[in-house]
C-alpha cells in the first residue's frame, strides 16, 4: 500500500487519514477480514463491513400466472428463472380476451343454413367452430330465383336453347331415329359428324376427345355406387348409380338419432306411466289409463248424487277437499224467546245478507244434514259486527236424531272466525248415519252481532 501527497500527513491508528489517492495493491482488510469472494464494503451508517450485493437489493417475487422454475424470490444471490406455465394465463389478463364477441374458452354462436345450403355431420344444421364441417348445396336445391343469374343467353334455365342448325362441312344425325337432323337446341340427342363429301379427311381411328373422363370414371362406365344408411333408404332397390331412377325416403328413425326422444322423461315407444282415478272417480273400464285405449273418467257412485251444497276445493298443492256451504238463511231461533227475531241485514252495504237478532241475547240455532256417508271434519263460521271486524263468539256443536230414537250427544264448543277440527269425545259421525244431523248453537249478545254463513270440511267415503 502506498499514499501519495502525504507528506504532512500521519497514521498512527487513531487519527483519521487524508488524502488524495489511495493505491491498493494487495488486498483491504476490515478488522482482519480480506471478505468472501464477490463480496463488497457495505456501510451501516456508522462502520463498514464486508457484505454481498444481494443484501442491498430487496426481494423479486411474482404472481400467478408468472413462477419461478426453483424458488419463491429472486435477490441476485442466486440465478432464477422465470416462466409461464401452460395454460395458466386466465381471461381477464389479455387486452382481448375475445373472438366476435365470444369469450376465450366459450362457443361461436351457431351459424345456421337455410335451405339449398346445409352442413355435412352431426347436426347438420349449424356450426360453431367446435367440429369440422362442410357447407354444401343439395342436388337440384337451387331454384332460379336464389340466383343472381338465371338465363344462358337470355333463356331461362329449364328452358331449350334457340335451334343450332349445321352449315356446310357439317350434318347431325338423330340418335333416336337415325334420320339427318336440321337443328340442335338440347332437347334431344343428336349426334354431329363431318359431313361426307366436304373435302375434310376422317382416317379410320376417328374423333378422339381430350379428356374422356368425370371424376376419374372413364365416359361409357357406370359411377360408383351410392347406398343408403339407417334410417335413410331407397323405395326401390339397394343403390344409385344414375342408371335407373330412384327415391330416397327416410324411414324407421331411432330414439337415438333424435334430438329429444322422451316426453316427460318416458322414451318415445314406451308406455307413459298410468293414471288412476282417486275418491270420487272411476274409469269407464279398468282402473288405469296411460293413453294406449280410448277409455272415459266419470263421477263415481256415490258422488253423482252430491248435494249441491257440497262443493271440491282444490289447493294446489296435492291437497284438496269437499265444502259444505253455510249461508245466512241456515240459522233460525230457539225456543226460549216469544220474539224470534232474526231478521237478514238488507241496508248496511258492510254486513248485507247476513243474519241479525232484533233484540239482544238471542240463541240462533241451525240444523246441518250430512249426506250419506260422508264424515263432517272441520267447521268454521263468520260472525262480524256492523264495521265489518271480527266478533269472537261461542258456539256448540251436537250430533241430534232425526228419526229411529231419541237424544244427542255433545261434540265440544268452539269459537267463531276460525277453522276448527270437530271433536266427537269418543262418539263417532260417519258411514251409514244418515239418521243423524248436526246441531250448532249460538248465543248473540248483540244487536250489532252479524252472522254470515261458513262451512263444514267433508270426508268423502
């Protein structure tokens, strides 16, 4: 080590140096340490250490869809790699991440071919880019209005061409009769020849053509064959090759090569499952229907002779029921009052129709037949003041004779406004008593007491 311009200048270890250049020869030693190989002097503000040039830079790391091939971070201590992996770069990290509109990963919406134009496959009306397909034309598809073109010199296709007669060096002979022909214009087949005698030499080979072939089929032989698949066939025979005329018919269609070939998850073939006819119904031979034979659903015995005060409720939700109507007109005094006042409300526009007592603290009572067989479950009856709100008030129930004894037996008290379900306190009101009537008793409190009518849910037998 040398110092150069120094000559006023001293160093005994405990002075700091000055000096213009330092010129180091062999090596720095911080506190006896020459330092690791690639290392630098790193200061932390107050003394200087040996150090490397990765503590001073802060740690790479990446997200998805970049990685690193080995590691986590990169700081240039060691050597890193990064990439992308395949298929890892989603959507929404392109500029564009669509085709037409259509989203990367989507399908094209399908393009679809109106007749003469159709696709090759399955399906064979649309394509979205999933499959291959060839758009093609249908033989004798086009008709002449599709077309931008519909003459050949001013004729309209499907129609003969104006004659073309032979001059001089030339005749045509009819293929059909072999007689000179005067003219051509297509309709017939008419064969041209070097007329004899005009001074052009035939040798004996003939005229030769220059190309005698289509599609590689030499002129004169028949074309490949074309057969038909399931359910595709021919009316008559088993080919086509244009020598003989045929009809192609689709017959015998699979549930497989349709698009949908179930009703109601039932495979077309099959049976759709049965319907059966539940209480009050029956089928006019057998119990089941599933539409293989004609068959008529009617009212069953004993529901052709329904009261007409009974009526079915449906729900519709799996749940339904029979309705006996209560009117107003059902409730009529007891026998503890000389007034028996029960009058139908026919001027309050709120309560019209239904029934009120003309003085206070009267008992309506109104008698109840149940049809034969049937079984009353719940009851409800409406009774309102003369606003129109609720008023909540008792009644009884009584299962009463109507012929064959005498007696009745008491079935509980309920309240108004509300379905109630009966309770027969050990007795029983079913089939077969039809001797048997229920009785409902009511005690109104009020001139404004209004009641309407209600009902009573019905078990069918």
């Amino acid at each position: 080590m040398s110092v150069e311009n120094n000559q006023s200048r001293t160093i005994d270890g405990l002075n700091t140096l000055f000096c213009d250049v330092i010129n180091i020869v062999e090596s720095i030693e911080i506190n006896g340490d020459n330092g690791d190989p690639n290392q630098i002097i790193l200061s932390d503000g107050t003394r200087i250490t040996w150090g490397n040039i990765s503590d001073l830079i802060e740690t790479l790391s990446v997200s998805s869809p970049l990685q690193f091939t080995t590691g986590t971070g990169y700081n240039g201590q060691i050597a890193r790699t990064i990439e992308i992996p395949n298929f890892s770069i989603p959507n929404d990290k392109l500029i564009s991440s669509t085709i037409s509109g259509v989203a990367l990963g989507g399908e094209l919406s399908n393009l679809n071919v109106s007749n003469p134009l159709s696709f090759s496959g399955s399906p064979p009306n649309n394509y979205n880019g999933a499959q291959t397909k060839t758009i093609q034309i249908s033989n004798g598809a086009i008709s002449n209005l599709k077309l931008e073109n519909s003459t050949i010199s001013g004729v309209s296709l499907g129609d003969d061409l104006e004659d073309l007669t032979f001059g001089s060096g030339l005749n045509a002979i009819d293929v059909g009769t072999f007689l000179p022909a005067l003219q051509y214009n297509g309709g017939s087949h008419i064969a041209m020849a070097v007329k004899a005698g005009s001074g052009i030499t035939v040798d004996g080979t003939g005229v030769s053509l220059t190309a005698d072939t289509i599609s590689g089929i030499q002129l004169g032989n028949n074309l490949p064959l074309l057969t038909a698949n399931a359910p595709l066939s021919f009316v008559v025979g088993a080919e086509y090759n244009g020598q003989n005329a045929r009809t192609l018919q689709i017959s015998n269609i699979g549930n497989s090569d349709l698009q949908n070939s179930t009703i109601s998850g039932v495979s077309l073939g099959s049976d759709l499952f049965n319907l059966t006819a539940g209480n009050g119904l029956e089928l006019n031979s057998g119990t089941t229907y599933n539409g293989g034979t004609a068959k008529t659903i009617n009212l069953s015995s004993p529901y052709t002779t329904i009261s007409d005060r009974i009526s079915y409720e449906d729900t519709g939700i799996g749940v339904d029921r029979y309705l006996y109507t209560l009117t107003a007109t059902d409730w009529i005094p007891n026998d503890d009052s000389t007034f028996y006042n029960i009058h139908i409300e026919d001027d309050s526009s709120i309560v019209l129709g239904r029934a009120k007592i003309g003085t206070a603290t009267l008992e309506a009572v109104a008698i109840i037949h149940i049809p034969y067989n049937w079984t009353p479950d719940k009851i409800f009856i409406d009774c309102r003041d003369n606003t129109g709100s609720n008023v909540s008030i008792t009644y009884y129930l009584y299962k009463i004779r109507n012929w064959g004894g005498t007696g009745n037996t008491y079935l509980g008290s309920y309240t108004t406004n509300s379905e109630k379900t009966i309770s027969y306190l050990g007795t029983t009101y079913g089939a077969g008593e039809s001797g048997y009537s229920l009785m409902i008793k009511m005690m109104l409190s009020s001139t404004t007491d209004h009641l309407g009518g209600g009902y009573i849910t019905l078990t069918a037998p």
